[in-house]
C-alpha cells in the first residue's frame, strides 16, 4: 500500500511531514510518497540519518498557501498537493493525507476525483473524545449552509466511517440540536429528524451539545458551520481549563506540589484528548481517500494521519461509503421519500405543453 | 425594590426558591415577593425559622411545567408564572425571576410586556466564564432561525447588558463564525457582518469558537441555534474533563494524593466557572426585566439570578436597551443602511396603480 503525504503545505513546514513518515513506514509497514520541493526533502532525510527503503519522494515545485483561496490553489497545478491528490487520481497511490489549508485540499479532491453517485459536496468527520472512546463530527467545516437531505447523507457517510475505520457496530447516530425532543430545533434540523428516520440507520434521535461528550453516539450530524464551531469550542474551552488549573495550582505550595503528584493522571487524560493521537479527519463523499490534517500537525499527528489513511485503505472506505449511500437511498425511496429529496435534485422541468390547436 | 420570583417552576420544587429569597433579601437588602401556593410555601417558610419582613408571597393556584408548551402555558392564567410576570406589568414589582420552562417564560414575557421598538423576537444573553472575567453569548436559545437585522439588535443588546450590568467600557462585540476573515462563515454570518461595521459598535469582527474563553471579546454574537449548542456543548465538556481527572486521579496513591492536596485549586477553579454564581440570564428586548434560570437551580443559583434582576433594575437595564436600539439603528440609517434592513421590516407595499382611463 502506498499514501502520499503532501509534505509541505503545512505551517511548520515539511520537517514534521518527513519525520511522521518515516514513523509510519517503520510503524505501520506502509510504503509513503513525500510530495515536495525534492532537495529540501532530501536535506531533511539526510539531517535525520533515518533510512527507509519505503519512503520516496516526488518532486513539486510550487507550494499552496494558508492564504490561497480554493480558486488560486487550482492554479498551482504543479503544487505539491495537486500531485499528490493526482497520484490518487492516477492510482499511483491509494490515498493522500495534506496538513494544507483545507479549502484547497477539497477544491483538488473534487476537480480530480469527483463527487461520488448522489452527493455535491463533501463532508468532513472529525473525532473527538467521549468519556468512553471518540465520536465522529460531521459536517464539521465544508458545508456551511446545509439542506436537509445533506445532513442525511452526512449521517450515512458517517456511520460507514465509524463501522469500518472505528469498528463501531451499527453506529449510534444522532442529529445535533438544541433539545432531545423532535419537536426541538431550527429549520433544517426539524426537516431533517423525520428524513433520518427513514433512512433504516440506527437514528436515536436528537443529540444535544452535552451529549457530545458522553459517549453514548458514534456519530453526531450537523451542518459544517455549527460542526466547527463545536470543534473550536471545544478545542479553546480545554485549553482554558487546563490553563486555569495550572493558575491556580502555582498559587500554594500544597496545590503545586499536588499538581506535581497528579502529573501522570494529567498525562493519561492529555492522551486521551490528544489531537495528535487522532492525526486526521476523512473527506466523506469524493471518489478517493484524503485525509486533512491540522495545519500545525507535529510528526505524531501525521504519523496518526498516515495510520487513518492506511486504515481508511484496508477497509475499502470510498467503495463502503458508495454502497451505502446507493443503499440507503434506494430504502428511504421505499419508504416513500421522493427521489427529489433523498438526492436535493430538483424535479425534472415539466414537458413542455404541445400548442393547443383549435 | 421589589422583585417576585416565580417559586413553583423549578425542577427541584420551590425548596431553593424560598431559601434563595430569604438569602437574597438579607445579602442584597431587596423586597422578594414569591409567586406560588401560598401554604406550601408558609409551610417551607416556617420549617427554614428565618424570618424576614422584606420577604412576601403572592397567592397562585397552577403551576407551568417543564413539559407545557409556550402556547399550553399562556392557557394557564392562574400560575406562579403568569402572576409574577402581571406583576411587572402593573408596576407591583419591578423585575420577575423564573426557574420555569424558557419557551413558557419567553411567551408570557411577550404577551404581557411587549416588545421594545425595533424588535420582534426576544434574545437570552448567558454568561460563560473566560480567562479574564466573563463573556456574554447572545442569544442562546431563543431564536433559532435569524435574520442578518436580528443578530444585530442582538449585537447591541448585549453590548447594553455587558456595559450597564458587567460594567465593561466600550464593549468589544465578536460575531461567531468559524474564521476571523470577513469572507469565512455561513450566509447569515457573511450578510451580518458588514451590517454590524456599520453599527459604530465596537465591534472586532468575526470570533471563532475557541476565542469565546480567551476574554478578548466582552460580546459573542450568534443565532440561538449556535449559541444553544455552544452553551450545552461547553457545559458538557467541562463536566467530561472533570470527571475524566477524578478517573485518572484514583488510578494511582500518588495522584490520588496529588489531588487531595490540588482541592483548593480546583474548588477556586469551580467557583470560577460555577453557574450558581452566574445565576440567570436576561430576556431582552422585551419590555421589562425577566431574568431565566437554570430548572434546576439550587438556591446560591436562585439568589444570584434576583442579584442580576437587582442589578439590572438599579442599571435602568430597559430604557438602557431602549435608547441602544435608538441610538444605533439611527447611526446605521445615517450610514447607508435602509431601514427595511435595520428592522427587518418588510417596505411598505406599493401604492395601488390608479386606474387607467384612456
């Protein structure tokens, strides 16, 4: 199995990328493509003194920026993520992991590969923790204004995601809103409780903001603007906690010395919610696998990156996601929605009426 | 002052409500007349043997509960609720608190007071703890499908609350979204946007999800969708990383120790962040001061929210919000701004076509 790493999009530059590669060739027995300026790459194996007959490089001359706008990215066609996604394309390699600006990364994904059947814009799902293990967020950043009938294939794509790459059983799926009752939410969220019903996925209904965290669904669906700002909320409040209590903590000698005993407790729990330990989230819905990574990604995130893809390979993600999204919607046909809904197509124009003769 | 508090609503009894009362006539040296039948509370008045003459009760035969729909509550004309809110209206008192079900709470406020000049729908202002001191997040429930005119009046709503209430200068206003650049965020956020730069608002820009607990921001401004979900997801993972330091603590004699001795830093980190002394967020844009709290707030809980209705009385919260509106829908008409855009307001219809006479 071969990945691509786009190795120089990212903002700390490539030398994470080249480190977390190296790891995941030796840890995972992969073989991983690095996508980049070839005697910067080159450099940086040389300085580790690393070696691995698994790990090659294909050179690219141009770079996408953070700034780039999916647009101008698409202009850069010899930058190394438009490689890197077009060896995927090619079949040079089974799937392609970026740390670059994740505008960009879709806008690749979809010019090369395409959407797959039934679905106009991809989604992304990203994990995170539970009080029991992780759950996965989706839509959390592609698709800002959603219609109903995209958060239902959200839900799908998520549940194949969770059942294949995180093992889950018949995935528990709820719809994020602002109370358990159906009755509860905004417009698109009222719309879309009664097409999840009907989709023959485990729905358990409503999901509210603090059952995010308690582990009891794999999956939690939402539009992508509500999807990042959970995200991010999350991300800032468990770092103002952590720093709270390292605030506090330094104010008495008893409580520095207790934070001091309680390191190891703090380390397990950092594990736990490490972002580096997830390493990336998957681009649901285009016809390849891609994996985005954190633009800050240190080399265990993309080490960890590199694992999902490789996992994301085994399991035969993009066919998965296909047959189910053909399953599903071909069972929420039977139940009587309308092929207009389950795809968002609008109807065919009526025939247009033959001149009336007198 | 006098302030009447709906004793009947909450999901624990009136217990915290008549101990939250005595506690906040005694602490605050204001009037409280609690709303609810009379001999249950007489009964729990005796059995507590504090006294305090500046603490009365109103007579009320029903009680809204949890379950009830607004439009069910608003049948019930007898209850704790809609006596503490007639109480407003006829000047008996001059702020009403409720532990009661917010859609009830919100219909009755609606029904009985108006709305202020400008405003069609009510905002929930909530209070989250930050590094620095506290941020106010409207709306947070109230409205879940906005309008670009709505979360601007939410925008100087809140800016009123934080500069009378909170005390802060000069506001500074974020508008939630999910990246800083004025180009990032969904239709509504990108429409609200240019909207609130003309409001002459201090406002920042857009905030992401994890600024809302830096401090940098004394205003976060969403739909109630968002910010319902933001408040719930918050509270959850706060609750999560808790629990998951106590796990991690017991593991071990040393962390277990540890902790022990870190018990200052977290209760002081508690008190920090304790809804109990945030108390009750206000309704506003309604035409009186209704502060929400918690269902199943205890009585520190109870006798901080008749702290906030206290405070925004004292502040002249009302009028404040009244003259906001004026000011700043006035600044944006000056600016360009249509005033079909500032209220939202559909213009009026054409006048009707004289007949032709040829």
């Amino acid at each position: 199995m071969r990945i691509v790493l786009d190795a120089m999009g990212g903002d700390l530059g490539p030398r994470p990328c080249v480190e977390g590669a190296l790891a995941a060739c030796r840890r995972f027995n992969i073989e991983v493509v690095l996508a980049g300026k070839e005697r910067h790459l080159r450099r940086l194996l040389s300085a580790s003194r690393a070696r691995d007959s698994r790990l090659s490089i294909v050179h690219a001359d141009d770079v996408v920026r953070m700034k780039d706008s999916p647009r101008d990215s698409l202009r850069k066609k010899k930058s190394s993520l438009a490689i890197a996604v077009d060896m995927v394309r090619t079949g040079d390699a089974s799937a392609v992991v970026s740390p670059a600006n994740t505008g960009a990364f879709l806008a690749h994904a979809l010019m090369a590969w395409r959407m797959l059947p039934g679905i106009k814009k991809p989604a992304i799902a990203t994990l995170l923790p539970t009080m029991q293990d992780r759950v996965v967020i989706v839509d959390s950043g592609a698709v800002v204004d959603c219609k109903p009938h995209q958060l239902v294939n959200f839900a799908i794509m998520g549940a194949t995601y969770a059942r294949e790459v995180l093992g889950r059983v018949n995935p528990r799926v709820g719809l994020l809103s602002i109370g358990e009752e159906e009755t509860k939410g905004n417009e698109l969220v009222l719309e879309t409780n009664p097409l999840l019903r009907k989709t023959g996925l485990n729905f358990l209904g409503n999901a509210e903001g603090r059952d995010i965290f308690t582990g009891d669904f794999d999956v939690v669906v939402c539009d992508g603007f509500v999807g990042n700002v959970v995200l991010k909320t999350s991300e800032g409040l468990a770092r103002t906690i952590t720093e709270m209590i390292k605030r506090e903590a330094k104010r008495s000698a008893p409580t520095m010395i207790g934070g001091a005993l309680m390191y190891p407790a703090i380390k397990a729990l950092k594990h736990r919610v490490d972002y580096d330990e997830i390493g990336g989230a998957p681009l649901l819905g285009v016809n390849g696998i891609a994996i985005i990574s954190h633009g800050s990604s240190n080399s265990k995130a993309i080490m960890n990156a590199l694992r999902v893809a490789a996992e994301s390979v085994t399991r035969n993600l993009v066919r998965r996601v296909r047959e189910d999204l053909e399953k599903y919607h071909s069972q929420m046909e039977k139940r009587g929605v309308s092929h207009e809904v389950v795809t968002g197509e609008a109807p065919p124009p009526p025939a247009p009426k033959a001149d009336g003769v007198l």
